[in-house]
C-alpha cells in the first residue's frame, strides 16, 4: 500500500531559519528517486538545492517560487511503494490539505527507502513511525475520513502555503496556517518566526494586523509599521484596526503623528531579506558591538607594480594583484596575531586564532558577500590565486555554500575596483580588523628626493580597539605598505 510521506525543509546549518523558494525541479506527478533534488532555495547565505530524502510520486508541492519558509515547514508530499489495488489516488478537486494514512511503525517503508545523503536536519534511514494528525482547514470545509481498508487520498495541485507540522503558537496564542487572515480566536496568518519573534519582543498581538503578503500573509514590514504607529500614539503596543480589506494598515488621522514615510507621501518599500538582509544584520551588530577605529597611509605600489608584471611574464599561470595582496596580509598577521583574533564577551577574553582565514569582500548581483580561503597563511600566490578565482565565479554564480561564507578571521576588502581612493570599512563581526585597499593610480610623489609620477594606493584599516591599541595597529599597517612598496621585504619572511 503506498504511503504518504511528508518532507519539511531541512535545517541547511549555520543558525539560518528560513529560505526563500528560488525554483521548483519537480512537478506534482513527477517520480523522483533518493536524494534528487526537488526544489532550489536561497538563504541568508548561499543558494541550495535541497535533496528529497524519499523515492516516489511527488503528490503536493508547499510554497509558490518566491514565498519564504522557515525551517521545519512542509516542502513537497511523496507517495512511496505500491499504491493497493483499486485505491484512488486522485485528489479531490481543491484540495489543499494532503490526507495521512492512520499507520504505525510496521507500515514504514523499508530502510533502503531512506536517504543516504544528509543535509543538517535529517539523516540517512527510514522516517519514524508518526501519529496521526489533523492540519487546520478553512472555514466551511471539512475533511472526511479514510475508508478502512483504503489509501487516503493525496493532492493533485500545489499548496501555496503551509503551515509547520502540529502548528506553531505565537507567544502561546492558536496555530499558525498560510490560508489567510481570521478574525478572533483563529489561526495568524504568519509563517515566519522572526516576524513572530519581534510581535512577541514587543506586545504586539498579531490578529490585528491585515497582512500586505499572499492571501493576507502578515510580513516583517507589516509589523515594523504597526510598531512605527503604535510609538506615533504614545507607545499603545496593540496595532491600530485597519480599514475592511485593507492590505496596509491605515494611516493615523494626524499627519504629525505618522510614520516619516508615510507623512513624506509613501514609498516603494524592499523587504531586508536574503543576503541583503544578513549583511545589514551583521553590520548593524559590528557597530553595536565592536569599538572600531580606523588609520589609513598612502603607499607607492610602482614596485609591487613591476614585480607582478615581471611574475607573470616568466610563464606559468598569471599571479593575481588580490593574490599578492593576500600574501602580504598574512605575513604581516604573522608579525601582528593580535589582529587575528576575536573577542569572546562572555569570557572576557581575547581569543587569537592560530590559523588564518581570510575572508574578502566580493560585489554579486546578489549582494556584498564574503567568501572564505582556508588556511591562506599556508598559501603561495599561484594557489591564492586559484583559490581567489574559484570563490569569484562561485559567488557570481550563486553556488557558494554556507561554509565557504563563514568562518573568517580577517577580510580583505579591495575597493579599488569600483573607482575610489579610501573608505573607513566595517568589520566583518566577529572579526577583529579588515584592511581596505583603493585604486592604484598615477600621482606626484617624491622618489628619490625627486618629483616624479608613481603608482599610489592608498590602505585603511579598521581594527577592534579592544584587541590592541593604535601602536599595533599602525605597525601592521606599516609593514604592508613597506611591502607594497618594497616586495623584496617578503622574503624575510618566505
């Protein structure tokens, strides 16, 4: 007898809690094997394609491209094994929900049905045996029984949106479904929780908002204005009633009182979700948290220039300006580890870390990320440069990972590809410093005791003030310049 198997977006690591559908790879209908991956998601940190841990007919999808889940939110429904004999397995027409056989553990599939590869979240054999349940249904539809003896029926249209197994309770109000707004005591229509997590911070109760998402889906932003308008008010924590059918919370009738953004005639509102999202939280909490100062010095790259040119003219394949670079951060973090560290506030304790990480900043249509070269200080320059290259096309292509994005113990941040001589960076938390680098261009300099046109360049850095003080930090930064402008200086250290 086929079974109905239910499969949740995974937990894809990384404290990560939601994801975004980018686009589907299966179809309802559609037969698919262990471990084939069904549907490609994007995250706070890299594009994924999650792999379906069940082999069979796929009989409901969860989520339209572009609705966001949270972790633990139904994905896709697999039918697995033999349907019975004369068992319908057709769906009754608009249905929403997808039946669940009343099983128990002898009807599992066998364990050479379960997924051999694993994702953080699930594992490798058979499902557990699951009890049976009751999704809430909207209003005025009802749900008969199973015939004993039959397969339930399963759906033939994709479900736009669906709630967390057993439902999930906002501050210990009723369950959550995605099926639209209810008044009174019924379900919230909120899928995300960190909208949930800022309603509850803040006392704010959720069955009065009219949702601005999908079928009266309730949104961060929805909430941020209602927080916006109950401050306008004299700090009410409860959102004021919204208009019938509104999908906009109204406007206060005193136009002193409304939100900046409203009283200034409104606006095109974009959601911080996604990579744009994550870089403004983690550069929100390096101003919060780190003491940052920075110091900047205007070097004469002519010679690192020249020695560059020189590399790549006596064959072998081209060594990289971001290469070079590298190579003399990491020797002058060798000299300097303080800056190669991170601080641990509930110790109270300076860790410094013995290898080094080295994270560098990169434009993408995406957004800014970072990715990560392992163990750089154990580079040369050919294999930084190889490295340096496989992280870019990476990025650019959206295939980077989770962990190819995190873990860095200091960034490099060239600038300079965009046109601009200086910038005062912000650290990439919980790093304890980054150096930026600006263009490289012709400018009078004294050489020699005489004027003459060179290749300048001016650096920055900003470094955790409480990691080291300004003697530190400014040695490091002369050291690299020293190396900029005397290559020959690295090979003391080589």
């Amino acid at each position: 007898m086929a079974q109905v198997l239910e499969f949740k977006l995974p937990d894809l690591g990384e404290g990560l809690t939601e994801a975004e559908i980018v686009r589907w790879l299966v179809q309802v209908g559609d037969v698919v094997a262990v471990d084939q991956p069904v549907v490609e998601v994007e995250t706070a940190k890299a594009m994924v394609e999650v792999p379906c841990p069940y082999g069979g007919v796929v009989t409901a999808r969860f989520g339209e491209e572009g609705t966001e889940l949270p972790v633990g939110a139904p994905l896709i429904t697999v039918a697995v094994g033999a349907p019975a004999s004369g068992a319908d397995t057709t769906a009754p027409a608009g249905s929403r929900t997808p039946a669940r056989p009343a099983g128990n553990a002898a009807e599992e599939p066998e364990a050479s049905e379960g997924s051999g590869n694993v994702l953080v979240g699930y594992g490798t054999g058979a499902p557990p045996a699951r009890r049976p349940r009751v999704r809430p249904q909207p209003p005025g539809t009802t749900t008969p029984p199973p015939a004993s003896g039959s397969a339930p029926a399963a759906p033939a249209q994709d479900t736009h949106l669906a709630a967390p197994a057993g439902g999930t309770r906002v501050g210990g109000d009723a369950p959550v479904n995605g099926d639209g707004p209810v008044n009174g005591d019924g379900p919230v229509p909120v899928i995300s929780p960190l909208v949930r997590r800022l309603a509850r911070e803040n006392g704010l109760d959720l069955r009065e908002l009219t949702g601005s998402g999908p079928d009266g889906l309730i949104l961060r932003a929805d909430v941020e204005y209602a927080l916006r308008a109950a401050a306008a008010q004299g700090g009410r924590t409860t959102a004021p009633q919204p208009e019938p059918q509104a999908r906009v919370a109204a406007q206060p009738a005193d136009p002193a009182k409304a939100p900046a953004s409203t009283a200034l005639g409104g606006g095109t509102r974009v959601p911080l979700k996604g990579v744009r999202g994550a870089v403004a939280d983690k550069l929100s909490r390096s101003r919060r948290e780190i003491p940052d100062a920075t110091c900047w010095v205007d070097a004469d790259a002519t010679e690192l220039m020249r020695a560059r040119a020189a590399m790549n003219a006596a064959g072998g394949p081209k060594i990289s300006l971001l290469a070079l670079l590298a190579r003399i951060c990491t020797a002058a973090l060798a000299r300097y580890p303080e800056l190669n560290s991170t601080v641990d506030l509930a110790a109270r304790e300076v860790v410094r870390l013995d290898h080094v990480h080295l994270g560098f900043a990169a434009q993408t249509e995406r957004g800014l990320v970072v990715p990560v070269v392992r163990d750089a200080h154990a580079r040369d320059a050919e294999g930084l440069t190889a490295e340096f290259a496989r992280l870019t096309e990476a990025a650019r292509a959206g295939t980077l990972t989770p962990g190819e994005l995190t873990g860095g113990t200091f960034t490099l941040n060239n600038y300079g590809v965009f046109g601009v001589d200086g910038s005062t960076p912000i650290i990439n938390h919980p790093e304890a410093a980054m150096l930026g680098v600006g263009r490289i261009v012709p400018k009078p300099w004294v050489h020699e005791g005489e004027l003459a046109v060179r290749q300048v360049v001016q650096l920055s850095l900003t470094f955790d003030h409480r990691v080291c003080d300004g003697g530190t930090a400014g040695g490091f930064l002369r050291y690299v310049a020293d190396c900029v402008e005397q290559p020959a200086v690295l090979l003391r250290t080589l």
